[in-house]
C-alpha cells in the first residue's frame, strides 16, 4: 500500500488502509446553484470515472451543512441499495458541522464508514472519535493525500458550477 495511506490509517486509527477514498464538497459562489460534488481516490489517486456530481434538490439557499448530509446520504443510499462496495474512508471539506452533517446522513443509512473532515483554515482534521481536532505536520504525506483529495474535490466542484451557469445564462437568452 502507499506509505502515505499507512501513515494516515496509523495516524487516524482506522481498523483497515484507506485504498479507497471519497471525498465530498459542496460549492456555491455568492450562494447561488449550490451544488456538490464527489471524487474518489484509489490508492492516494485520482479515479475520475468514481467522480460525482450532485444538484442539491433539498436544500432552500445557502445550508452547508444541510447541503453535505444531502448529497453523502444520496451518494451511499444508492450503493447501498445497488449493493455497492463501500469506500475505506469518506473524506469531508469542511469542520465539525460539516462532519457532523455528513455522519446523521451515514446513522440514518445504518452505515460504518471512517469519515473524517478537513477544515481549511489551519489544516485540521475532525474526527468523530476525538474531542480535540488532531493537526498533523504539514510535510505529512498524509496531509498531503488528503489535502489533494479536498483539492480536487473542490476543483471539479468549481468546474461543474461554472458549467450550470453558462447553460443557464444561454437559457435565459432563449439559446438552447
């Protein structure tokens, strides 16, 4: 397994390597079309065809947190229902609300899956076994997989906003 996923799961304490990773995000610029969106890391990369996209259908204007158990809850209802195999660990962007959110989803499936946060502003990490937000160094190649993962989740997040709206700026033009 990849050094950088033994270091997290020694780091964080997970029962098994997190080879299989997703990681959730939820973007709206100046809190319009809010939408979500989902990469899935295999072995510490990129799997684009795990990639997922999410309108939020739920949730009126701008709730993070309502938003984030939306879309986790429609992400793992369906491979639950599919009988689907779980990934090893769900990664959150976000601090403790948006952890909190993402795990009342997981309950409400009945679902046992390491999920964790990633709060932007010092790097750190929640984790709902921990009082305390845990920081690991910023040379952590651990970090650093998570960090790429949030990264890329927001990126292709960004990338499927900008995409609603320029199709709706050519519908309100009456283009199709």
């Amino acid at each position: 397994a990849d050094p950088a996923l033994v270091e997290l799961q020694h780091e964080l304490e997970f029962p098994a390597i997190p080879r299989i990773i997703e990681c959730f995000d939820i973007s709206n610029i100046h809190g319009t079309s809010v939408v979500g969106s989902m990469v899935q890391f295999a072995n510490a990369k990129p799997n684009k065809s795990g990639y997922r996209r999410f309108k939020i259908r739920t949730v009126g204007g701008q709730d993070d947190f309502a938003s984030m158990k939306e879309i986790v809850w429609r992400r793992y209802s369906r491979l639950k229902a599919e009988g689907q195999t779980m990934p090893d660990l769900i990664l959150i962007d976000g601090g403790a609300g948006q952890l909190n959110a993402a795990l009342s989803a997981l309950s409400g499936l009945q679902l046992n899956i390491s999920c964790i946060s990633l709060a932007k502003e010092f790097e750190e990490i929640y984790h709902p076994d921990k009082s305390e937000p845990i920081r690991l160094p910023r040379s952590s190649p651990a970090l650093k997989v998570l960090q790429f993962a949030r990264d890329e989740a927001h990126r292709f997040g960004i990338s499927y906003h900008r995409l609603l709206r320029k199709k709706s700026t050519f519908e309100e033009k009456g283009e199709k």
